[in-house]
C-alpha cells in the first residue's frame, strides 16, 4: 500500500503538544499529508484539483470513560468476519 500511495516519511511536527509522525502521499492526482500520533490522525492536509482541505484535531482525551454496556456483545449467535481493504479506485487513463 505504501507503494501504491506514494508514501513518504517526512519527519516529525508537533500538533496539540503531541509528536506526530509527518508522511505525504500522493495517488491520482490527490496529494495529502498526515500527521499521526500513536496512529491516531490529528491532522490532514488534502489538496485534488486545485481545491485544499485541511483538518486538525480541536480536543484530545487519552482516559476518556465509556459505559461498559457499549461493549457488550448481543445475545445469541454472533458472526466475524475479517476485513479486507479494498485495492482502491482503478486507475484512469491520462488525458492528453
């Protein structure tokens, strides 16, 4: 993936206080970079066809509480199954 992606690592930049791992990418004319603490995206910074967008992260809890109900499993028969990423959107033709 990091192929298909063009993956770079660019270095570190520090968001909220946090050292994030900085990496750009680029894949069909989409160009990003991504700032990622413990693998938790705080900020994004997208630009395709001319048009930029950025998000960042406004608030961070590392102890939130949740109620212990919102993990349990339902009763009766329960199925996993695996998740497989998908390959991505096929590549288009260039245009000349």
């Amino acid at each position: 993936m990091k192929k298909q992606f063009n993956f770079k690592e660019l270095g570190i930049d520090t968001i909220m206080g946090k050292p994030c791992d900085v990496i750009s990418l680029s894949f069909n004319g989409i160009q990003g970079k991504m700032y990622s603490w413990k693998n938790i995206i705080l900020k994004s910074e997208v630009s395709s066809q001319g048009v930029q967008v950025t998000t960042q992260a406004i608030s961070l809890d590392e102890s939130p509480k949740f109620d212990k109900e919102l993990f349990e499993l339902p009763q009766g028969n329960v199925e996993f199954s695996e998740f497989v990423m998908p390959e991505g959107p096929p590549k288009r033709e260039s245009r000349q």
